[in-house]
C-alpha cells in the first residue's frame, strides 16, 4: 500500500466535547431534575442565584 493510500485509509474522529448543561430558567433546571446549583458547577449562571449566595435554583421552601 502506497503511504498516500494507507494515510486516506486512517479515520479521524474530533474528539467529543462535553457541553455544560445550560438552563434559561430555575423551572427548566427544576423540570430537568436539578435543584440547588453550586457556584463553579456545570450549570451554575449568576442570573439564576437571586439571593447571590453561591447557590442557584434551591428548591421553595415555605417559612
């Protein structure tokens, strides 16, 4: 086999990227079955921490 052929023969695949999840909203991480995003995890937006404590989306608790 002539090396132009045997390097045409090799498959190259791109390697897979893993994508953080991404939520728009507290009710679709919620629906997603996610609750209580920590600051630094995959997921985590400041635009879904209100109170801006480091953790997003906690579930409601009633006082």
């Amino acid at each position: 086999m002539l090396k132009s052929q045997w390097v045409g023969a090799l498959k190259v695949s791109s390697p897979r990227v893993a994508h953080a999840p991404y939520y728009p909203t507290c009710s679709s991480a919620h629906a997603a079955g996610v609750y209580s995003l920590r600051a630094g995890e995959p997921g985590y937006r400041e635009a879904l921490d209100r109170d801006r404590d480091g953790l997003a989306c906690e579930p409601y608790t009633p006082r």
